[in-house]
C-alpha cells in the first residue's frame, strides 16, 4: 500500500472540509515550491534557454507568446482544466486564447493536492478550493517577472507598465512587448517572495463566462482518452475476474482461448486470468472462451437482502457515537409528538461512461502509465509495488477520464494494479499493453456506493418545535483496510456520518451514531460520498417532522436556520426562484425542497414532480441555488448543478446494485438503469454573490435532488419514500 | 478477410474479421477513434455511426454487414446539419467529460438531417438511446433546437 506517501494527521477528508486547516497546509506547500522555482528559474537562464519562461511548476510561457498552464488535477468533466487556466490566466492577465492546459506528471512534491497533505489526486471537489490562491500566486509572480523584465529593458518605472492580453504596455513611451519577447529576460529574474494578487473587482476572467478549454475537441472526436491511446505493437488485454467477491483461481483451460485469431497469450494474475490479443475483439472472444474454475472458500456467498435484514437489526443495537449534543434519549422520551422513520439505500455502481482502461508499458526498471487517472501519487506507489520498482520509477501520462465520479480514484488503484501485474505477467519486456474493462466489467466490478439502513426518531414538545434527534446510521466503512484507515477517529469513519453528524438545524438534544458493518463487497466513495445517503435521510426526516410540527417544509427548515446565514439564504434563494410560496399544485403534482452542505458549498434544490395514477414519477422541474464561495466560472458551476442533479436523480429513482449468493445481478445499462434524455427535468441553477474562498462544485449538486424528489411525491400523492431506488417504490 | 465499403466518403478496404463490430474495426483496423466504446450492446449509444444516413449502434453492427455501404463517423461529418449540430455544442457548452459526446453529435445529426424543426418530443425519441451520465441532457435540447434555428436562419 502507498502508506509512506501519507502525511498522518493532513490527508484526512475531515481536515479539507475545515479551511483553516487548509490555509496552513497551503501557506506552507507555496513556500516549498516557490524555493523550487527559483532554483528552476535559474538553471533556466543559462543562454540556450531564453526561449522558455518556466517560474513555476505550474506554468510555461514560449517565445511564441503561448501561455500553457500546468494542470495537477485530471479533468474528468468537472471543469478543472479550465478553471485552473482561468485563475492562472487571470493573474498573468494572459490572453485567453493563447492559454493551453497540460497534464502535470506525478509528482507528490510538486503537485499534491493541498487538501490532501501529500498526496496528488483530485476528489471530495476540491480541485479549486485548494489550488486556489497557490494558483493566483503562481500568475501573479510570473507577471511581476515579466513587468521587471519590460522595465528593465525600457529603463522605466515597473508601475508605469500595465498588462492586458499578454501584452505590457509602457504608455508614456508607447512602448509594448507581447510576453513571448520577454521570456529570456524574464527567466533571468530570481522569482519575487510576495506579490500583490488582484482585488476581486478587477477580475476579467474569473466570475465571467469563459469558455472551457476542451469543448472543441470534445465536439469533434479528437479529444484523447484512455481508449484512445494506441501505441506500437500494442496488446489488449481483458481480465476474466470471479464471479463473487473474494473468489481465487483454482485452475484454468485456455486451450479455447489460444484458438481465438489474435489471441496471444493467457496470463494469470492475483485477480483473475488475462487474454492478450492484438485486439480488443480478439481478446474478448478470448475471454469468453476461457474456462475457468474458482475457488469460492473466501467468497461473499450472501445476498443484499439478507445483508439489508442484519442492518436493521444492528439498528436497534448500541453504536458509536458520531455526535452527542444534550439528551436525546430524553428529549425523545418526554417528547409530546414522536416522529420516527427508517431509510434503505443501496449499493450504487459509478458508471463512468468510459469503461475503465489503463495503457502500461513496463521493463525492467520502468513502468509509464496512461490512464484518466484521479489519484496520480497513490496510483504511482501501487503500480510500484506490483511492478518491484521504486515510485520514481513509475511515470504517469493523465489524459482526459470519460467521467469518474469517484470510480478512478481508489485507494488500492484496482484497475492500474490489475493492468501492471498484466504487463509483469507478460514478462515486463516493454510491449504496451492496454487493460480494457468492458460495461460489465465495471457494473460487476466492486468498490461501490455502500448500502447503508438509517434510522431516525425525533421528538417535538407541546409547542410542537424540534427538541431530540436520534439517527443511527449501519453499513460498511469507505476507509477501512485502506491507507486512509488512519482516518477513522475512535471507530467513526467520517465518510459514514458526513452531512448527518453535521446536521445544521438548531436542535437542543442531538445524537448521531454509526454501526459500522464488514462485507466481502468493496466499496469506494461516489459522488458527494457521505452525503450521498446522509442528505437524503436527514432531509427526508426533518419533512416528517415539519409535517408532524403542521409546518411548511421551507419555514420549518428556514426557522432552524437562523445561525447558518449561508444555508439559510440558499434555501430562501431556491424557495424564491421556485416560487414556492405561489400556493399548491394541481393534483397529481408536488413540490419538494431539501438543502445541504457538503464540501463546504451549500445547496438548496425545489424539486417539482407529476405522478401519475399508477405511480410513476416524472421529475419536471428542479430550481437550485448554490453558494460556492466567490464563483471561478459561473457556466461551468450550472452545468456542474445540473450534471448533478442528473446524476443524483437517475441513482435515486432508479439505480441499485444487488446481491443474489454474493453475485451481482446487474451487469449493464439495460439492468443498471441510469438517467437518460427523455427523464431530465428542466433545471434552473441561481449563484449566490460571494467574495469568499470558492468551494467545489463538483459533487455538492448531487446531495438535495433525491430528498427533494421524495418530499415532492410526498406533497403529490401523501406516500413518502423510504426505500431507494424509488422505482421500487412505485413500479 | 476484407470487408470494402465507403468510410467518410473514401472507398475503404479493411482486413479483419468479418463479425469483428464496425466499432472496433474503425477504431483500431481504420484507426478512427472518436467512436467510442460504452456499453458493447447498443444501449448506451457512445459507439453511434451512421450508416447510409441512418444513426446506428456500431458496437453490435458486424463489420460484414456494412459491405458496399456509407459509413460516416465522427471524423467524417461534412454536412450541414453536421456543422450547426457542432456549432451548437461549442455555443452552449455542452460537453462535460465528452466521452459520449460524439455519439451525441452523430444522434443529433442524424435527427436533424430529416427533420429539420424536431420537438421536445422528437429530441427524446431520437436521443433517449444516448446516455451521458454527466447528464449534459438540457443543454443537448438546447444546442439541437439552437442548431435547427441555425439551419433555417
């Protein structure tokens, strides 16, 4: 495992949701680099070398006025690309259209994600928040250097020079120089400690409608995924994996397989056997060709449901609290009106449209590595380890991920080990060779969405206000038996209870407790993780007991609120556009609402549905507001919102993963259903102003469409959801 | 065995087995890889093609059985519709990861290639067999009415 790139104490997820934490780690990680960039900045004046201006590891300028910017974190659709040249462009005041953006190697010491400690990797949407001023601070000094630069040569004043386009201008003596004439001088400079960084009101990039940097390749098919990577005499591979979790190889026949046309050799491997051929086809013949035996003594054997029945059992049985405000126990006890509720979620598979697939080309003492790879520096440390090399010996090219949503960021790198110990099998002689997943691959492959059974009771007094909150949460740990276990902080895996155990709502008496259960079913973390399930259950809950307290789901919430101005103003902001308070709705319609903070964005969504008399739901209409801190790219977060939103809805209408004797009983898009056009509602995404820190918008969208969805059909039809999928519920 | 049809215009022979998906055959024998793999069942619709005009699923199309034919793919969009249906994608901004997105252009265009004004209706019965799970949905509606718009302007 990749133990000894984890800084004990920094990688934890719960110190990246606190900003303080975040702001030392960063004060501290600049310091280091801009030490590194001078060094560089340096060696770069060397005379052969002026026709390249690199200050800092995260940008480049040529001669040719071309302005790239160095990107740490993968784009997998959030965004990032673009909002990292928009904040490094936006310091530089570089000219847009000349801004390139290239994937950074791996490289702990330079590109960590400040969020993590040390670790290189993107995940719980903190791509901005934490690059944010290491990336203003890299634009703004390489624009004090080519300032200097300019003065220098015109004998002027520095603060006469004024920057616009990647041009400075020197207007009393009508001088200009575009930023490739300056690159040799400016390489020359020593990088300045401190510089002064824009105020927000002159900003011409940031909070204004730039547009992303991979549409056009992404529009006309030239933009390079993983699939796409075609090297010479390139094998693909496919990994014949058990049909349970925890099933070994117990023998295999590959006679059938050989006689495939363009199969070339049949290799065993920790997780399963592998076909290579000289194409996928071939190897996929191969494949199902291949006879297998499993040995299934160490396998999962039991069913979900069986699973879901030990859950509510554990329920009812002592936890560990996660959080203990009061007497709830009392509150409940002595309460004048009880509401209780129980909530089942499923197992969700992520779903990635691109199957995951990963390009390695190992010898005896290299191993290059493409892939749309989310977590760069734990994915160099085990394909390492697989391989036998040191991680420095391990190069990663991260190209373009055809969505992720969490899945190519995984702690034991499943699909990059699994393709390396292809390569070592096949005899680490340098033949690239690419690991192709197919659907069911990936439907069937593990590291899931956990199931989880929540369990809510609450008391109100005479006065009918909210005075006990009891919520007992029961399924399996995301960070267990990984290197993030270290995590887990007096038995309680914060992924577990994030968004429960830190319910906003003004409650006297609170207790938030986590029954932590073991499978042989992997899991991973899936878009807004924790938040995922807790969202839905805290904001399903609180509207019984908004109903129970004969209250409107909007003023109830607003009224326990009043200490949360960021949540409460969201809320209001989404109940206002939604137009909330215009009265009720015809019959067989309903409107919803339900608000979250996750990753320190605050979200609030009204969901509008139509149900009709046999019960299937339509979701028309969704109204979002969002406060981000100050919006980077206003477009990028609405389509973030919607994305979101789309995402969120086809898990909680439709998605589930089951077990049947510890096989999976869905294997692609026809069994795991997701959303699709014709079920998209109308969304309608308002961003609140802000002057502070930007948050991530990546997952925090996800987290209120399901609850708000279910306090819809409530308002419609007067039956509330309990069971996700909600198809379950309404056929 | 070699399969000879007309490939974005081009006459085009490739050497490859005969029941060997026209998805991977363009991919890897003709070496266009903006058709892309989803689901390999066409139920997903990443892999759309058209095939005389038509939008196809390529994953479960035979190479054979697209001998003496026209198939465009992504590569090969020329038209019209083609180039409003692409305008349109770049103007609102679709694309999120844009894996599935080339399949989303082939669909789209092919719908507007015969139906030159298509409704609400008409989008989710022509488009509902493409999944994004970016679920970049609206703004696909959006772009196909803002390229039809464009055509008639």
């Amino acid at each position: 495992m990749a133990t000894e790139t984890v800084a004990p104490g920094q990688a934890t997820r719960r110190a990246f949701l606190k900003g303080a934490g975040t702001v030392t780690a960063m004060a501290l990680t600049i310091g280091f680099e801009w030490a590194g960039a001078t060094r560089r900045a340096a060696a770069i004046a060397a005379p052969s070398a002026g026709a390249l201006f690199t200050p800092n590891a995260f940008l480049r300028i040529g001669a040719d006025n071309s302005v790239t910017v160095i990107a740490k974190h993968v784009e997998m659709g959030q965004g990032a690309y673009t909002g990292i040249a928009t904040v490094v462009a936006e310091e530089l005041d570089a000219d847009w259209s000349r801004v390139r953006v290239e994937s950074a190697p791996a490289d702990a010491k330079r590109y960590a994600n400040l969020a993590f400690g040390t670790i290189q990797g993107t995940g719980g949407s903190s791509a901005m928040a934490n690059s944010w001023m290491q990336l203003r601070e890299a634009g703004g000094k390489a624009r004090a250097m080519l300032l200097t630069a300019a003065a220098t040569e015109w004998h002027v004043p520095v603060e006469e020079l004024t920057v616009e386009k990647s041009i400075v201008y020197h207007s009393g003596s009508k001088r200009q120089a575009r930023f490739g004439s300056l690159v040799g001088r400016a390489a020359a400079l020593a990088v300045p400690e401190t510089v002064k960084l824009k105020d927000a009101k002159d900003f011409k990039l940031i909070g204004h409608q730039v547009p992303r940097v991979d549409v056009a390749a992404k529009v006309d098919g030239s933009a390079q995924f993983t699939l796409d990577v075609m090297l010479p005499g390139m094998l693909v591979a496919l990994l014949k994996r058990p049909p349970q979790f925890g099933a070994t190889v117990k023998s295999f026949d590959a006679t059938a397989a050989h006689a495939i046309p363009g199969v070339v050799k049949v290799v065993q491997v920790p997780r399963g056997v592998a076909v290579l051929a000289k194409s996928f086809w071939a190897a996929k013949q191969g494949r199902d060709a291949l006879a297998v035996e499993w040995d299934d003594t160490n396998a999962e054997k039991r069913s979900s449901a069986a699973l879901m029945d030990e859950y509510r059992r554990l329920a009812d049985q002592p936890a560990l609290s996660a959080r203990t405000e009061g007497d709830s126990a009392q509150a409940i006890r002595n309460a004048a009106h009880k509401v209780s509720a129980s909530y089942e979620f499923p197992y969700l598979a992520h779903a990635p449209m691109e199957p995951l697939d990963a390009v390695v080309k190992l010898t005896a003492n290299r191993c290059e590595i493409w892939a749309g790879d989310q977590f760069q520096t734990v994915d160099q440390a085990n394909a390492a380890e697989t391989a036998g090399l040191d991680p420095q010996q391990v190069s990663i090219h991260t190209l373009y991920a055809g969505g992720s949503f969490g899945r190519r960021a995984n702690p034991g790198s499943d699909y990059i080990v699994e393709a390396v110990s292809i390569a070592k099998a096949y005899g680490a002689d340098g033949t690239p060779i690419k690991l192709q997943w197919t659907r069911e691959d990936d439907i069937l492959g593990g590291l899931y969405r956990p199931m989880y059974f929540h369990k809510l009771e609450a008391g109100l007094n005479d006065k009918r206000e909210l005075t006990g909150w009891r919520h007992v949460i029961v399924g399996q740990s995301i960070m267990a038996d990984s290197f993030l276990a270290g995590m887990i902080k007096d038995g309680i895996d914060p992924s577990s209870v994030e968004g429960a155990a830190s319910i906003a709502y003004a409650i006297p008496n609170i207790t938030v407790e986590l029954s932590t259960t073991r499978t042989g079913v992997p899991v991973l973390w899936w878009r807004v993780v924790g938040s995922s399930h807790t969202i839905f259950a805290v904001e399903a809950f609180i509207d019984e007991v908004a109903h129970a307290a004969g209250e409107d789901g909007f003023t109830f919430r607003r009224k326990l609120l009043e200490h949360e101005p960021r949540m409460k103003a969201v809320l209001e902001l989404a109940a206002e556009k939604a137009g909330w308070s215009s009265g009720p709705m015809p019959k067989g319609k309903g409107r919803g609402i339900a608000v979250a903070e996750a990753f320190e964005t605050y979200v609030a969504q009204v969901a509008e549905v139509s149900v009709d008399e046999a019960g299937h739901v339509k979701v028309d209409r969704v109204v979002c507001a969002v406060d981000c801190g100050t919006p980077i790219n206003p477009d990028i977060i609405a389509a973030q919102m919607e994305g979101g939103i789309g995402f969120g809805l086809g898990a909680v209408l439709y998605g589930t993963i089951t077990l049947k004797d510890g096989r999976i009983e869905q294997d692609n898009f026809d069994s795991y259903r997701v959303l699709r056009m014709n079920e998209m509602p109308k969304v309608e995404v308002h961003i609140v102003p802000s002057t502070q820190a930007p948050t991530g918008v990546g997952e925090p969208g996800v987290a209120p469409v399901g609850p708000a969805v279910a306090n819809a059909i409530f308002a419609a039809t007067g039956k509330r959801i309990q069971v996700l999928p909600i198809e379950v519920n309404t056929g | 065995m070699s399969t000879s049809f007309v490939l974005n215009g081009k006459p085009t022979t490739l050497d490859a087995d005969p029941n060997m998906p026209l998805l991977w055959a363009v991919r890897e024998v003709a070496g266009l890889p903006g058709t892309k793999f989803g689901c390999g069942m066409a139920l997903c619709g990443a892999c759309t093609v058209h095939l005389e005009g038509q939008a196809i699923r390529s994953c479960v199309m035979p190479l054979a059985a697209v001998a003496g034919r026209r198939v465009t793919t992504i590569e090969g969009l020329q038209s019209e519709a083609a180039k409003a249906v692409q305008a349109a994608w770049i103007e609102l901004q679709v694309p999120q990861c844009g894996y599935c997105q080339s399949g989303q252009v082939m669909s789209a265009t092919a719908l507007l290639e015969k139906n030159a004004s298509p409704t609400d209706a008409d989008i989710d019965g022509a488009m509902s067999g493409n999944i994004c799970r970016c679920a970049t949905y609206s703004r696909i509606r959006a772009a196909i009415h803002a390229a039809a718009q464009s055509i008639k302007a």
